[in-house]
C-alpha cells in the first residue's frame, strides 16, 4: 500500500466512523428514547443516562453486572450496579432494548428520513460485513451480532451500524487496554485530547471523584502528568490509540468497498448534522464527542 494511499484510506475510516457513532449514538439522548424509559419505571431525572446502559447492555445483560462493567469500559461501575440492583435481574433489560428500536424507528423518520432510506437500502449488505468480522475479544460486538434481527428494515440497517460500532468499541478498548490505561486514566486523556474543560468527560460518564484522583496520580506516576498537567506525550499516546483503532477498521470498509463506503458517508452526513444538533440541544456540545472532529492533535 503506497503512502498517499494509506493516509486517504484512515482518512475514510475515520470519516466513517463519525457517521456510525451519530448514526447510532444520537438516540442515548433522544427525548422520545428517554421518555420510553421513563415510562418503563427508571427515575425520571436519571432515565437517559440508565436506560443508555438497559438498552446498550440489554444482550450481555444476562451475564450481570461484572461483566457489563468489563465490557462497558468507561461507564462508571456504580451506575452499573445500581441499575441491576433496580431492575432486578438481566432479563429485565430487554425492554428497553425494545423501546429504544421505537424511538430510533421514530425518530429516524421524523428527524432523518434521508438517512433511514440509506439505512434499508445497506442493511442486508452491512450485515454480511458484520457475520464476517472476527469476534474474539470483542464481547459486545458478539451479543449484539447473535441478537434477534428485526424484520423492519430500517432497524435491521442501524443494528447493522451498531454491530460495527461495537467493533469499532472493543477494539479500542483493546488498545487502551494494552497501552496499560485503567478506565480513568484513558478518561482523563480522552478528555485532554479533547481539550475539554479539566475532567468533564470522565464526570459525565459518572466516574468518582476518588477514581478521578486515583487516575490523576496513576498518570503522574508514569510521566504522563507533570505539575499536574497532562503531557504531549500523553497526548500523543491518545492519539496513536485512536489511528490504531482506525486503521484496524480498515479492512472492515475495504470489504464494504471503497466507493460504497465513500458514498454512504456522503449521503449519512447532511443528516448526521442534523441528529448531532439534536444531540447539542437535549444533551449539550460535549456529548457524543466521537461524532465530532475536535481534538488537540490529528
């Protein structure tokens, strides 16, 4: 693979990364989403933060909450646990999984029917990228690719792009994991390659103060903070983990192919814009920042 070649190829990869995320990840904040988990008997002022996890969680949710924690990564523990101890048990999880295809059904149509035609059209061919992948080490990719696939065909193309953003997910969390990052340490460089304001996205995702601090120190120790600032080369570290992430992706759109995959993001964007601006109205400009292109480096 030529040079120039290989750079338009990550810089595809990475493109299309952000269109799977907002094509999937608007709905965690979407009002019709998180009235449904309302009504399913989640404290109203925590529905969209819990019924994320019920829905997201809801195929692994058997398994119980250690190994939703460990698949999850960055979400904090104590909600986690908190949300099995109300629910009861794992099963109880699928509903939500149910009212949450309701609202990306409704959604979708009434925000972005663009973006749903696209999606019925490319489902059954996304879907033969998805039963191809490897899934080893790679937990929730696996249940979400064993799940039920629904008939509507709309939904059948986003639980497509789900299953390869869940990919996408536990590869990441690979890396973190083999660049020896605990869960707040890789928060706090996620946020600081983000140039966010000191913490925000570890406190968003419920982290403690005392694992915030317990992260802090983690990071001084290995010289990735110094008089409390996170280094360049913390940063730099941040950012080969997300080209490695993209460039493990890679395959995934050269099977796609190329012009198809060139095309799908070319007519997913418009309305992406469109679900990531609701997003900033419901939830705020900080949220869902895999959808965004701003970072300190790349």
């Amino acid at each position: 693979m030529d040079t120039d070649h290989g750079a338009d190829l990550l810089n595809l990869t990475a493109r299309i990364a952000r269109v799977v995320q907002t094509t999937v990840g608007w709905i965690f904040w979407d009002p019709g989403a998180v009235a449904r988990y309302a009504d399913l008997g989640l404290p109203e002022a925590f529905a969209g933060p819990l019924g994320y996890i019920a829905a997201r969680c809801a195929p692994l949710a058997p398994a119980g909450p250690a190994a939703v924690e460990a698949a999850f990564g960055s979400i904090s523990p104590a909600a986690i646990a908190g949300l099995f101890s109300f629910l009861g048990n794992g099963t109880a999880f699928a509903p939500f999984a149910a009212a949450r295809d309701a609202a990306v059904i409704e959604g979708l149509s009434v925000m972005a029917p663009d973006l749903a035609g696209e999606l019925a059209a490319r489902g059954p061919r996304l879907f033969e990228i998805v039963d191809a992948l490897p899934s080893v080490g790679r937990v929730l990719f696996a249940v979400h690719r064993a799940a039920p696939r629904p008939e509507d065909p709309v939904l059948l193309g986003w639980h497509a792009v789900n299953c390869l953003r869940e990919w996408r997910g536990d590869t990441h969390w690979g890396l973190v994991v083999a660049a020896g990052l605990t869960h707040p340490e890789a928060s706090i460089l996620h946020n600081e390659w983000l140039g966010y304001e000191k913490d925000w996205l570890p406190t968003s995702r419920g982290t403690s103060p005392d694992d915030v601090t317990a992260g802090w120190a983690l990071l001084t120790a290995k010289g990735f903070v110094v008089e409390g600032r996170v280094t360049e080369a913390a940063i730099d570290l941040r950012e080969a983990i997300e080209v490695a992430t993209d460039r493990a992706c890679i395959p995934i759109w050269q099977a796609y192919g190329i012009g198809a995959t060139e095309a799908f993001a070319e007519a997913a964007e418009p309305s992406c814009v469109t679900l990531l601006n609701a997003v900033d109205a419901t939830a705020g400009p900080n949220y869902q920042p895999a959808s965004r292109t701003r970072r300190r480096r790349g």
